[in-house]
C-alpha cells in the first residue's frame, strides 16, 4: 500500500527537486523508515527522519513510529519533540 504512494511522491520530488535544494516532508505515513520501501525511498532523495520517538501507541506492547519528518536538510534542525494528545 505505502510503494503506491511512495511512487507517487517520487514523481513530485523528482520535478521539485529540480527547483529547490531544500526537502522536508511532514506527515502519518504509516510506515516506519526501517521497512524495505520506506527506507528505499529516504535513500533515493537522501532523506533523514528528524523524529526519534515513538509517535502510534495503537498497539501497546508494540508501538511505532509512523509519524515522520523527513528532511535532505537534517544540519539545519536542531531538535524535534512528540507531544501526546
């Protein structure tokens, strides 16, 4: 389900990297960066998740991290927080 979408962003990215030297990408991708196409994905537009908690407490016993900020610009951020809501 996600490789649909993933192929769909990187259409857009190709095009918009062209024009912009900066990237970041916000959102509940319901995938973690570890799973094959998520982490193929990061790697083809060099993309690092900003995020280092866990965000999806669905599961108790096995929480993830499935709400992402991506970025090819990771120097420029300094710290990233979740917030419970």
């Amino acid at each position: 389900m996600i490789g649909h979408h993933l192929n769909l962003l990187s259409r857009c990215l190709e095009i918009l990297s062209q024009k912009y030297d900066n990237i970041i990408l916000i959102g509940d991708f319901n995938a973690e960066t570890n799973e094959t196409e998520m982490s193929t994905f990061c790697e083809m537009f060099n993309l690092t998740n900003l995020v280092k908690q866990l965000t999806c407490y669905k599961s108790l016993k096995n929480p993830s991290l499935i709400d992402l900020i991506l970025t090819n610009s990771s120097r420029c951020f300094m710290n990233t927080n979740v917030v419970e809501t």
